[in-house]
C-alpha cells in the first residue's frame, strides 16, 4: 500500500489532542492513522472522522454523533420532553438500539435506529439513512415551527 502522509492533511491540522480544528495520527512508520475534527479534546459532533488501518488496505469514515443525557435543551422544550425522563431510560433505550443493530443486516434509520425491515422505507445519504416515520416527524416540526427554531433534538 502506497503510504498516505502528512502531505495530503489540510494546513493547520495538528498531531496534538487538545488542539480545536483538525487533529491527525499517524501509524508508527508515519502512515496516516487517523484525521478528525477535535474539539475539548475529543471528536466534535457532527463531523466526520477518517480512519486508515496499517497494514490492511481499508480505510473507513465515521461520524460522529453525540447522544447525552440529559439533552441540550432546546430553545421550546417541546419536543424534549417527549425522550426518556432518567439515566436508566436514556441507557435502556440505547441498548436497545445496538440490540436491533445487531440483529438486522444491512441498512437502518440513523435517527431512530430501526432497520429495514421495521420501516416503511430509508432515504440514504453520505453513510446516514432516515426512515419514513422520522421523515414525516421532521415535516411535522418543519410545519409547526418554521420560522422560529433552529435547534431539535427529538430521538434523545
Ligand atoms: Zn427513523
């Protein structure tokens, strides 16, 4: 495998894993490991993050995605209150979702979780997929909250 260095890193990236903006690893005969958005140290959510294996000629990208609990609140709190109510909900309801990962070959709803053969139908985009139930809940808040709101966080 040709080796992928320092030279394809966009200017300003870092090799530190405090620094805020792009953050690079690198295998010990100087391949590229690992090129992510770090932000306080860890992987920003919401980005994507690129990962190169030593010795086997895969690379993989993944996004991050960032599930706490309790939710940041949203600017209504309508739609919050609608998620589990304590840490064991938010827990239970995680597992759960690995638990019907693991079962389900193939694609599944990124928001909801739920594979292929629970929906009606998933919409793929760039490593992401969304179901028709979370299609038609987001056209749901879209109508009902147009103008106001920028920030939903309804699958916490
Ligand atoms: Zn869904």
């Amino acid at each position: 495998m040709a080796k992928i260095d320092a030279a394809v890193l966009p200017a300003g990236y870092s090799t530190q894993p405090g620094h805020d903006g792009v953050y690079a690893q690198f295998h010990a005969d100087g391949q590229l490991a690992e090129v992510a958005v770090h932000r306080e140290g860890r992987r920003a959510a919401g980005t994507w993050a690129l990962c190169v294996e030593a010795r086997q000629e895969t690379a993989r990208a993944e996004y991050t995605v960032e599930m706490t609990f309790p939710p940041p609140p949203s600017p209504s709190g309508l739609i919050a209150a609608a998620g589990p109510r304590t840490l064991e909900e938010f827990v239970r309801a995680r597992l759960a979702q690995i638990d019907s990962q693991s079962k389900s070959a193939g694609p599944y709803c990124s928001f909801c979780a739920q594979g292929l053969h629970k929906v009606t139908f998933l919409i793929g985009g760039p490593g992401v997929s969304i179901c028709g139930a979370c299609v038609q809940l987001c056209r749901e808040i879209l109508r009902e909250n147009k103008p106001r709101r920028r920030w939903w966080w309804p699958f916490s």
